[in-house]
C-alpha cells in the first residue's frame, strides 16, 4: 500500500517543494479572468479552468505550511505584564542566554516551518538597532547596547530553513508623538527598518487596537509590497479586506474557542483570496511568566488545536514566548517535543492509499485527472471533474472492511475553492450510510469520526463553483478513542 511520500520533517501539511513550484507556476497561468486551460502542471496537457480567486504563490506557500509558531518577546517579557505602557526602563531588557537557535530547532522539531517575532509590541519598545526611536535595545545592556534581537532571529529562522515573519505594533504608548499625525512617519520609519535592513522577510503582522490612531492602511500596504513585494500583510483584528495577503477568524485570545466556528472559504466574500488562520499561545498568556510554568497547554489540547484549525481549512499559529533568559522554557519545549510526532502519526496509516478508485467523470477523459490520483500520496496530481460538471462522486474501493477514525480532504487550491457542498458515505455491511459533511474544503478539512469500519467509501460532492478537483482523499486509522 503506497504511503504518503513526505519525510519526517516533511509531514502532511509541508508541501514538498516541487509541489510549490509546480503549483506556483501552475498559479501564474491562471492569474487573470480570460486564460488558456494549458499550463506546466502535468506535462502540459489541458487543464481544468481555476474558479476565481486564487492564491498568489506567497499565500500559496503560506497556507500550506499549515503551522506558524508566534513569539512574543520583548519588555513585558522582564517586567511580568502583558501590555506596557512604555514607561518601563530599557534597562530591564537584558535576556543573558538569549539563543534564537533554540528557538528555532525547537520549533521545526515541532513541525513549523515559519516563525513571528514581536519585533515591537504596544508598550513601544524595538527589539532591533532602530533610528527612530531611543526606546530599543541599544539602550539595554543586553549585548553591551550593540544586540538585535529581530537579527539574531532572522539569521536562527533562515539557518533553520523557516520562512520569516515579524509583528509590529501600530499601538504604542512609549512614542510622544502616538495619536498625532506625527506618528504616521515614526511608525512608517520603522517598517521601512525592518523590511529594508533583514532580507527577505515573508509575513508582517500589524494588529490594530480600538485606540489605535487612525493610520493610513492604504498607504501602509502599498508602502510593504514596495519594499517585499513577495511579504504577506495581515493586519489583525480587521475584517478581511483587500488590504489584507491573510487574516484572523476573529479577535484572538490565548485560548480561543473554536466550538461555535464553521470551516471558512477564501472564495465567496471577496474578490481576492485572503486566507485564514487562529492564533492561540501555548500558555494562557501572550508573553511569558514565570507562574504559568505549570500551565502550559498539554499535547492532547495543542492536537486538537491542530485538528482545529488546520482541519477547517486555516493556518495554525501558535504562540511560544521566550522566557527572561531569552530561551523558550522547559514545559513548553517538553509539550512542543510530543506535538510534531503526534501530527505525523496522525497520518501514518492511510487505508485509501494506492486503493482501486473510481469516478463518476473525468476531465476531458485524461488519465491524468482520473480517480486514483486522488489517491496517490501526491498532491502535485488530482482528480478533476468533465469540465462544466458542478457535482462529482469519487468512489474509493477497501477491498475488505477496514477501520478508520480521520478523513482528510485535499483540494488542489491553485486552482481556486470549489467545493460548496458535499458529504461522505461509507459501505458498511452492503449499506451506503452518511458520516460527515461538509461545505468548504479548501487546503484540508479533517473529520475526526468514531471509528467506522466499511469496504467502500465515496465523497459525493452535492454542488461546486467549477468542476469538482480533489488533490487528495485520505482515509486514516489513528487509533484515537
């Protein structure tokens, strides 16, 4: 039985990067209303026409890694609050065994491949070399008044092969001229710092505050795609507007709650693809103290987190804050340790891998789109639907009764969302019965079942914006209770 072919630092999730590439060039075929249906994916041959919109191949690659670690760090880190008010002394910034290098093999251990540092919070204090404000480490002995904390990051991330993203806060308290118009360029200056003096940098985080002055967001995105025309932009806690590369679900808190939050689509409410994540810290604060050693979340919560986020088509970010001594804590390293082989074993045993599988109709007849490719542990391949088709039932054959407890679905998101309403049946004992639904699919969506045990299975898509595509429909065991 064909598995999966990703390694164990490439887990379900991480695309491999052929598979970026290729759906990358796939995306810029498809970038505009009017397009031919041929393209490089597949050698070429025709291709099913993509449903708009679609990902650029930032946002492609962004939403596919399906995990972000989130790290705040910073002056509330030495003086035990959550948001300063920028009266505190540099003075007390002083982490003594700072290593971003631990950071980072820790949390690609983990199963993340990008990384945020706070690289200024609300309270105004930078965390690199700045020349627009006097609040920063240079005046902190931390280093002899010579560190960056923001450089000694990047260089860890990119050492470790993790995309790289930084938060700034638009909110601060320290600068006498916040709440001005003054203020416009102070903050510009230190974008400008930071998008311009540390590469490439892949995401920038701005949230806004309800007392956050009134800056011009327009003028800030443009002045971003200026200086990283690949960054994404996400200004968090607003809605999703085309201002924003990815966004938020909602106001995010520590813990969250994800009980009352439905699958989202990056289709229906815009005309640009703004893909979604939930943001959540492994403790129940945003920034470490030393209380909450003994409340760190455990590897089942963070699991489900996981099923979560990433199952209903979004972006896991997971905030992991440094403690005074610049490292990330034992508790957190010892629960974080169990997080990226309970992810992978997730996905060990898939029972619809390399399985006999049918479909209803395939796209233009091709080989290449028929039913086993949804199958086939690549998510380069996928099943696709006879053009103009806008429902489609893929059928896949388990031989014997087989057990499983987790179906994920895949759709090949190059090619736009499709899927708008669908449910999957299962044979058990000679009867086709219902076991989950859905209406989005998008990147993945999970369904954590009890444990059925059936000979076939058959996702049967109800109603779609094009012709049905699914990359790939996976059937698992996990042994879960």
């Amino acid at each position: 039985m064909r598995q999966n072919t990703r390694s164990s630092l490439n887990r379900p999730g991480q695309r491999q990067p052929s598979s970026i590439r290729r759906l990358g060039a796939l995306l810029m075929v498809f970038t505009g209303a009017a397009c031919a249906r041929t393209g490089p994916v597949l050698s070429g041959i025709p291709s099913p026409a993509p449903v708009l919109p679609v990902p650029s191949a930032a946002q492609l690659a962004w939403e596919t890694e399906e995990r972000s670690a989130f790290l705040h760090f910073g002056m509330n880190t030495f003086t035990n609050k959550e948001i300063g008010d920028g009266t505190d002394s540099p003075t007390l910034f002083n982490p003594t065994a700072l290593d971003a290098s631990q950071w980072i093999t820790t949390l690609r251990g983990a199963g993340f491949r990008q990384a945020m540092l706070t690289a200024k919070h609300a309270d105004g204090f930078c965390l690199w070399q700045t020349k627009c404000t006097s609040y920063s480490v240079a005046a902190s002995p931390f280093r002899g008044g010579q560190g960056d904390v923001v450089r000694e990051f990047v260089d860890a991330a990119r050492e470790g092969n993790l995309r790289v993203a930084l938060a700034l806060s638009p909110l601060d308290y320290h600068e006498p001229t916040y709440g001005t118009p003054a203020y416009a360029a102070v903050f510009e200056c230190q974008l400008t710092e930071l998008l311009t003096n540390y590469g490439a940098v892949d995401e920038i985080w701005l949230w806004q505050q309800p007392s956050a002055p009134n800056l011009d967001w327009v003028t800030i995105h443009d002045l971003v795609h200026q200086l990283q025309p690949d960054a994404l932009l996400e200004m968090a806690n607003l809605p999703p507007t085309t201002a924003n590369d990815v966004h938020a679900l909602f106001d995010s808190s520590p813990a969250g709650d994800q009980s009352s939050l439905q699958t989202p689509s990056n289709s229906p409410t815009t005309t640009d693809w703004i893909p979604a994540e939930w943001a959540y810290s492994i403790r129940p604060s945003w920034f470490w103290h030393a209380a909450e050693d003994s409340q760190v979340k455990s590897a089942s919560t963070l699991l489900g987190l996981y099923l979560g986020a990433v199952g209903r088509n979004s972006l896991l970010r997971l905030n992991v804050p440094p403690n005074t001594a610049g490292l990330l804590a034992d508790p957190d390293i010892a629960v974080l340790g169990q997080l990226g082989p309970n992810v992978g074993a997730l996905y060990d045993t898939n029972v619809a891998a390399g399985r006999a599988a049918t479909a209803d109709s395939v796209f233009d007849g091709l080989p290449a789109y028929d039913a086993p490719s949804a199958f086939d542990g690549e998510l380069d391949t996928y099943w696709a639907a006879a053009e103009g088709a806008t429902s489609g039932r893929l059928e896949v054959a388990l031989d014997s009764a087989t057990s499983f407890d987790l179906i994920s679905i895949q759709e090949p998101i190059a090619l736009g969302e499709r899927t708008t309403q669908y449910h999957v049946d299962a044979r058990v004992s000679g009867t086709w019965t219902t076991i989950a639904t859905g209406t989005s699919i998008g990147e993945r969506k999970l369904f954590s079942i009890n444990s059925v045990s059936a000979d076939a299975v058959a996702l049967v898509i109800t109603a779609a914006r094009g012709a049905p595509a699914i990359s790939e429909l996976g059937l698992y065991a996990t042994g879960s209770p």
